[in-house]
C-alpha cells in the first residue's frame, strides 16, 4: 500500500512524500479503513509549516484529519463495525460524547497521531463513526473536522439555531460552506460575507439570503447586523479570528453568540465589552464529537444537503491539493485515495 | 359594528348569535383591532358545549381566540403598535416570555374574557402581537392558539427538535399540520398517523416523509418508531390524550418527548412505566405565550410556510363553521370577518 | 476467594449462595477490583425473585449493582486507574455521557452480567468511576444506583434544580434519602413524606424543611404544594409508581418535573392531563451515565454530604441484609465484604 | 419630602444635592414606594462622573438604581402589589422575563430615568419587585444591580451552576461576594482572589475554599485553576474588564463560562483564543430581569443567605458614602433613607 508521510522537522510541502508500505494489521479494538477519499483543513497548512499545536513534527507523520472509507476488517471485541461499512475517522478519537474535556484525546494528522491519507488506516472502533448513506465518499471526506466544527458551532452553543433564526458566515471557505449548508436545511436565515459578489452569487445558490460584501464595506459588522431582518445574527460562524471579532460583535444579535473557531487572523481588537449591552457571547469551538458526527450525518440524510466540494484532485497529487487550498477554495478541497 | 356572542348557559350551537352594537372605545393601553379573519379550535366547540374548563358560561360571551386584523387605534402610552399594523391577539393575554405560570391570565373567547369573533375588537397591548409579513389575515388568524401550541410542542421542551430530528404528528388535524410544516421547515423527518391513505397524501406534500394509516394498523406505535428510521421519534405531538397515549409511548425515541396536547380521548392506557427505560418524558402543553407567537411568525417569513387553511367561511356563516370543523377538517377553518 | 451467587431460575432467597473460586485474572482493558463494600437496591430483590427485566435468571449470577473498592491490578492499555485507586462500577457498563440511549449495555448484576457480591471483581475500564475522597467503601457502595439515580432526577431533567427551588422526595429509602442529600447542597428547600412522624423528624436532621405525613393525609399532594411555599416541587422524585402518581401531579409546581423512577406500585389513577394546565412533565429515569457518577463524587467532596446508611451487614450475612431491606429500611443496607 | 438629585452636566459629587419637594403622585399602574435603604455600585461613580452610558447627564437626575422600601400606595389596575408590601426598584424597568432585548428599558438612575435615592418613589408596577422576607431594607437595598448581576452570571448562562460546580470570583467588591453568597448556597467550591490576606480570610467566613492573593501572584489565572481542585472554574465572575481577562481565560476551565461584568480596566490581552482549546465562553451580563430577582429573593429565603454590608450610611451622608465605596469597600455600601 501507499501512504503519503510529513517528514519530521517539516516546515514546507518540501517534505510531503509518498511511500511504499505494508497494509496495517487490525489489533483488538480496531478497524480497518480502505481509504477512498481525504479533505483538506487549514489546520493541515499549520502542520505542514510547523505551526500547529507542539510546533514543527517531530517524527514523520501522515498527515490529514480528514478521510472516509470503506471498513475493510475489525479486530476481535469491535461490536459497532462490521466490514462494508461506510466510516470515517473522527479528529479527537477520544471525545464520543458530552461537552469538550481534556481528555479528547490526540488529533489525527498531527504531532503523535498518524492521519488519513493513506491507502490503508487503522483506527480504534471509538474513533470511527459511520458516514451519512446519502454522501459519496469525496462528499463524506469534507465532514470530520469542518462539517463537525460548523456542526458545533450552530448547534451545541448556549442556544442552537432553530427554525427562523439568523446566522451569519464569514466567507466562502470550508466550515463557512458547511455551516451554510446546515443552517439553511435548519430553516435559518443565512447571511454570507465576502470580497467577491460572484462567490455571494454561489452562496446564493446553496441557500444564503442575506449578502455583504466586505471589500465594499469593511466595517461589515453593521451591515450584516441590518442584513439579519433582526436585531443581529443569532449566531456568527467566526472563522477570522482576533482580526474580525470587531465587526463580528457588531453582527451578532442581543443573546446572540460568536463562534469562535478561526485563527486566520493574530492582530485586531478584540474587546469584549460590546458583549455586555446585548447580553452576546463568544464560545471557543475545536471541532467537536462523535455524538455531533452522527447527528450532522443524520441531518444530512434527512435533508439530502450536499457538502461543497470546490475541487477533487488524484491521490498522486495530494501536494498541488494543498497549494490549491492555500489560494482561497469555494468550500473544500477533496484528494482521492 | 356586528359581533357573535354565545348566551350565558350555552350548551350547543342554537346559542350562538349575532348582534349589532357600538364600536369599542380604546382605552389607554389597549390597541382596537378591526378583526379580518378568525379560526376555530377544538376547545371553541367545548365552549359551545359547556365543556371548556369552568363549566357552562355564565355570561355572554365572544366566542374564539383566534383572530387577526389591523390595528386601527391606540389608546395612551401604547408604544409598540400603531394605526395599520397586522396583528393577532394572543391565547394567553397575560404570559408574554418565560415558562407557563399561574399569571398567564385570561384565555380569549371562555368563560370571563371576549373573544374575536367581532368586527372590532380593544385588547391590552401587552395580549397583541405582529403576524408574519408574509401571511395573509386568513392564514395568519390560524395560529394564536394552534400554532403557538405546535410551536411550544417542537421547540420548547427539553430538547427542541433540530435539524435531522424526528417529529412523529397524530392525524391531520389544526395542530398537527401546523406542527407538520414547522417540522418540515427545521429540517425535521416527519411520521404522520391517518386514518386515511388519501390524507397521508396530502400530508406528503406538505413534507412529511414517513407514513402510518392506523386504521390498517391499531397498534401503530412501533410502526411509527419504524418510519422514524432511527429509535423513535424525537417528539410526539400528542393530539389525542389518554386514548392514544400508549403508542405514542412505543413511538417515542430514546431521551425524547410526547407533547400532550389534547384531551380528544379520555380512556386508554397511561402507565407512563414504559418512559423509564427510554428516559422519555411527557410534557404538558397549554397553547404559549408571545416570544413563541413571534418566534413563529418570524420562523414563516424566514422559510414561507403556509399554515394549511381546510376552508374559509363567510362571517355570517360561522355556526357553519363550527359544524364543519366537528367533521374532520384538514388542517384549519377559517371564518372572514 | 469467596463470592455469592444467585443460582439460574431464582425466585426466592434461598438460591442464594456462597461460592469458593478462583480469583479472576485482568484482561486487556479491564480492572480488577478488591471489593469492600456493597449495597442492596429494590431491583436486586426483583432479581431474587424472578421479576427483573427479563424474568428468571437463566444463568448463576453474581448478585448486586453496587460495590466499592480498590483497584489491585489493571489490564493492558488500561490510562484511566491504577493500583491503589478507590472505585465504583457502574450500573451501566457502557452509558458514559450523553442521554439515554439503547447502547448502554449491560447493567450488573441481573441476567447476563455478573454483579458485585464479591470479594475480586474484574470489570472494563469504562465500566469503572472513581469514589468521593471524602467517603468510606460503605458509604460509597449506595451509590452507583440509588445516588446516580438521585442525581440524575434532580441535576439532568428539563429544569436542573437550583438554589431556592423546592424538591419533593416520597418516602424515606435509599433513593430519596440521597435526593434529600442533593438537594439540601444544592440549597434547595426539600419537602419529605413519610408514614412516620419519627422518620420525619429523622429527615429533617438531614437537612429537610417540609413535612407531610401521608397517613394522616392521605391526598397528600396538594399539601406537598402547600410545604413549598411556592406553587408547587420543581422536581417531584417519584420512587412510588402508579400508585402515587395523581398525588405526585398534584405536588408538581407550574414547570415542575415528575422524576418517575418507581414501580413499587402499579396500579392507580395515571390520567396525565393534570401536566396540561401547568406545563409539567414526567420523566422517565433509569438510573444514569459515568458523568453523574463523576459529578456526584465532586458534589459529594466539596460539601461533605453523607449517605444515609441504615444499617451494616457482614458479608456472610448477606441473605439477611436482603431481608432487612424488606422490612423498610431509612436510608441504605450496605454488606462489607 | 426630600431626595437628591445630580445636577445636569454633572462630573464630580459637587453635583449632588438634596432637595426639597412634594410627594409623587400616583398615576394609573404605578406603585408609591416610601424608600428606606439604597445602596451604591460603580455605575452609580460613573453617572457622576459622567462617564456612564449617555455621558453627561442632560437633566437634573435622582441617582442610584438601588433602592428597598415598603409599597405606601397603589395607583389603578396594579395587582401584583398592596400597601404594606416590601419592595425594590428593578434596575432595568421594562425586562420581565426571558433573554436579553433592546426593550428592556431604562435604567435608574441615569440619563432619563430617576433613581431610588428619595424617600418616595413611584414607579411602574412591571419595574418593582417583591424583597426576601428574610433581609431588613439594608439587606435587600444591595440585590437590585449587584446581586441580580451575580445571580445572572451563576445561574443564567450556558451552563448554570451546580451542587459541587467550582465558581471564581474576583475580589470581594459588591457583585464578588453576593457571587460568593450564592454560589456557597448553591453548593459550589468558591475561590476567590484577593490583595489583601486579610479580606480572604473574611471571605472564608462568607463560605469560600480555595483563596489566590494577586498581589503575590500577578499572573493568577493558573493558581485560580488549580486552587478549584478540578481543570478550573465553571464560572469566573469576571468585574474586573480587559485587565484581568487573560487571567480569567487561564483559570477557566473545559466548557466553562467567563461571566463578563466589569470595566474597571480598559487595557490587556483580550486575544479570546484560549477559549478554543477548552470549549469555553465569554458571556456579557448586563444586570438582569424581573424573574432573576424573584429568584434570588426565593434562594435568599429558603438558604438564610445575608449579603455582606460593608457599611451603612444616613440619609444626609449620601456623599460620604459615595467617597466611601471609591476606596474599595468589602461587600457593599448603603444609605439608610
């Protein structure tokens, strides 16, 4: 089998290479993915450079979190799986249910975790989770970090969006898509950011109702506020980070919450005093868990929503995946395994 | 201006009468509505009867809660409406956000407190609220009381139905074809119980997605924890009471919940034993209070529901009505006023 | 080592027996457990008689959910314990967080899951909690049904009750009596029922401050409202069954919760419309997950609560403990091992 | 009767003069209060600063919020109150019930609304609220803007606290140590920080366990956590602003809320990123609504809770005590009318 592998010490997509290997042995527990197809994360940018959590790799690493297959083999003991399942491995194995702790576990794809692009995973039954029927494989490889982060976002905060709500999006990019695409089969009014009319014009078509262009309005905050047909948006899906917080705090709704998944961004002012007067707040989402994994697979399946997949590339070309996403993907970017 | 009245001691129809009097003065606080539709619900006919709680009326009374119009007059220190709003008057004229209470106040059109069934109508500002901009008067005089109970139903339990959710809907009757659409529009799955295949028909093209004819099947909540695709429904809009509510219990999903709703049937089995092992709950329903009112409203103009309206009856034609209500309508009857 | 067993086809004290065996060996993944004390509940009765879940026992089965001990040895890929920890298991073997759901797997001792009444026990990681610091192994074997179950009753209902809320327990076993300890911590006001004005008095040296003596009054609902001083219990912890709860409903403050966790009684007025004109509910309770296990140690550490233990029977003795319970105990039967 | 009033264009104490003038009349709705306690908070310092919400005042205004007293009169239609009644003012006069809205309406004691600082007030029934039987006018004097404050922080956000919760409060200003109050009632590990070695210890007698001295640990947030004997504080009672919030990210722990109160520093690291790691919030309060008061009155009564009052001053020395509180005052100050 052929696994791709970050070199320790990588800093660059220098080190990316592909290697010849044995197939993994299941262990008790375990089960065996034949891979079909990954996705691609900014998080896996990060780990590519040496800037995600624990700085640069340490020992070489397959890299991705995000991956979808088909269950080849169980170990002994494993009574979720079977083999033909349709799975895809979780970011945090460790965290199934209940809200965030320390003890989720390692991250796929990163420092001490071998991740998904690979021919052949084996993962512990507890890290897997089956995908939605209705999705391909490239579709279902898009969800385990950004369809779970976007899930959280609009759903596990102090008041998950219902029928009617606003939500608002910041850009095109993958969570934002996802969340879109959730919010909008969830009966919310979605109101979507961007410098591009023509990326608004696709968001559009995927169910948004509310547009700002933030090239034309850099002070966004009140215009996306006004676009909500409501006091403000119940929810902002903040992937920016400390650089947009600003406008986002203007956007959101009284009782509204901000959340807080991007660190695209470093420098910006990021006083939360603005929080007080509408009783708002900010939430930090790292993806989430298994039990959100089934839930947004069940939404899907009931709703028949598909995931945006700008592009799909070949397995041999995982490297030109990477520097496609760096230069700003309508929703993900998928490698096929 | 004319108006209905039932006498004092009314227990049937023949008590129901049309009289001709002065306009009502707005007095301060009070908003004076010319009312353009109303609608029916099952306790106006136990009003007619006597059977609504308190017994036989003691004195005249306008009978039903539900009405909606435009507000042509504000008394003193009114600040929310104003001359040409669309408005309806709210079930509970008391209970404006926060949990049922005993303070919720009088019930419109029972025993103490008029009712709509009026050319013109005064009510404190505080028992008014705004329709949805995208109803007409016919449509939106449909949902003080029956759309406001759908809504406590699905969305103010202890979990309101999300996204990919299972909502399971006990015939096709005002409540439960609001509860259908509101349903549909969350992004809901929805079982419907019929007695009739050609109901269950229509049913489907307002969004429901799983179907049981119970008179085919008597015991027919396992087969609608089987339409749920998933372990049960996650809430059971329980129209019926205690006839019914032993399927509704073999209905129900893990960790969900029957709305009770309806007093239609009285004997049946209510061991509520069986919740125990699913960690089910019961809850109690009496219609809600003006946040939900305008959550709903706001809901309809996100996703343009339209409230399902069986027919519409001339104002002088309104015990015509009442008496083709008590034959089984599907979804609401509406009078214009 | 030494260990009781209920022989296959139970209905009565005399199948249970004290049998020499071997020590069981840890396997990969598991923990073996010195216990050192365990405790009686109404279902290990129900076990003994034939009358759980599932009828007779068709195996030998090692009695009793509830035991606390040490750990001696863990198994391979065990993170969780080490030697010398002081634990529990769980009622449930595999319910970690999250709601009810139909993989909670196994509950100990009753058919096809051997209990713990016994000297070594060896038990899944997952299955395992560790105790309160601040109590004895006989006062933490009352827990892992009755405490989690009072936990879960009072702390993960629709309206987890808060300080000021008033709580109703029925009655003044082991379930109750440990919802009186919560409560009271929790500086909630705490009304009990009883027969027996001296069991009263006991319980209000548990920190109780209301009081109804049920023989005197037999409908005693409406004075449990009156002890609130307020409109009603907010959580109402039903251990009696059908036979208590038209009482209970009448109990049940506006918004209040029924916790239903009895079947003492199957026969009574069950008609749940009461709920309607309240907005109440009954819930169904199944004793509970790892993480109410976890936080009921915590609660436990930081206020220095003591179970009420009524009485402690040698291990040799254990058929008499049975017995004991039988008669009514205050509080919990514990067996030291 | 007297009162005082802030001059317009007010920006020191020089401001403040009391008054001669007639009892208040009272209109339709309106209660008649003879005002025996008021307390302060910091807004009231920035209302005669002018820096408040508005800035200068534009008109000669009564201040404080805070203010207890018996009803002397009710005007027509009031239901809710009789003469006799013991009561406070609401500082937000038009917020019943349910989540923050921009109609929650004007605060006393600033810009446009008159305050409770004169021996008779008359406001409107919705604005008032009925005190603890338990507390004298002094007592309950403290709760309207700080103790509501605490109560919307413990028990209204994301995750209300509970029995065995861990709960950090900073200082032991006002809001700090009715936090500590309730949240010791509640059953919650409280830590609290401090400068002085001295004031921990007379929190210690207030109920708290886990103590910080800032002044030997500047950077406190890691000595907070580990001093709450779990990953960190549920809640942080956060009154202090931009300055300490980067501490209060560090000692918060997994899935726990920063209750955001305070601007008394304007400058820090607001960078919200160590929220994403542990799941955590930041919820902006501003003071409450009629329901929280109710609330607390009810946990004051049924816990025997006393608000810590640091010092009571008479009428004629209102200034002094303005003075008093800008030099740090443990728990609150009040002024006996």
């Amino acid at each position: 089998m052929k696994k791709y592998v970050l070199k320790a010490g990588s800093t660059s997509l220098e080190s990316l290479v592909i290697i010849e290997c044995d197939e993994p042995k299941v262990k008790p527990g375990e089960v065996l993915i034949r891979v079909h197809a990954c996705s691609l994360n900014f998080r896996d940018q990060a780990v590519v450079t040496g800037n995600y959590f624990g700085g640069v790799l340490t020992e070489d690493t397959v890299p991705l979190s995000d991956g979808a297959g088909e269950v080849v083999a169980v170990g002994d003991g494993v009574t979720e799986f079977k083999a033909g399942d349709r799975v895809a491995g979780l970011f945090f194995q460790n965290w199934h249910d209940g809200p965030p702790n320390p003890a989720a576990g390692a991250a796929l794809g990163a420092s001490g975790c071998n991740g998904m692009l690979a021919e052949y995973v084996a993962l512990p039954e507890r890290g897997v989770v089956k995908i939605a029927d209705s999705l391909s494989y490239e579709e279902a490889a898009t969800l385990p970090c950004a369809g779970v982060t976007a899930w959280n976002a609009l759903m596990c905060g102090r008041n998950p969006i219902k029928v009617g709500d606003c939500v608002c999006v910041l850009g095109t990019g993958g969570v934002s898509m996802l969340a879109l695409g959730i919010a909008h089969a969830a009966g919310a009014h979605v109101v979507v950011t961007s410098s591009s009319d023509e990326k608004l014009e696709r968001a559009k078509k995927l169910g948004a109702s509310g547009f700002v262009n933030y090239r034309n309005t850099p002070q966004w905050g009140p215009e996306a506020a006004a676009a909500s047909n409501k006091g403000g948006a119940d929810v902002v899906v903040e992937v920016g980070g400390a650089g947009t917080l600003a406008q986002s705090m203007q956007a959101v709704n009284f009782n509204g919450e901000i959340a807080l998944i991007g660190v695209l961004t470093r420098d910006g002012d990021t006083t939360p005093h603005p929080l007080m007067m509408k009783g708002s707040s900010i939430r930090g989402i790292f993806v989430g868990n298994k039990t959100m994994a089934r839930d947004l697979a069940a939404a899907i399946d009931v709703n028949g929503m598909k995931p945006a997949v700008d592009k799909v590339f070949p397995f041999k070309e995982a490297a030109e995946a990477y520097r496609y996403q760096t230069r700003g993907a309508f929703g993900k970017v998928v490698i096929r395994v």
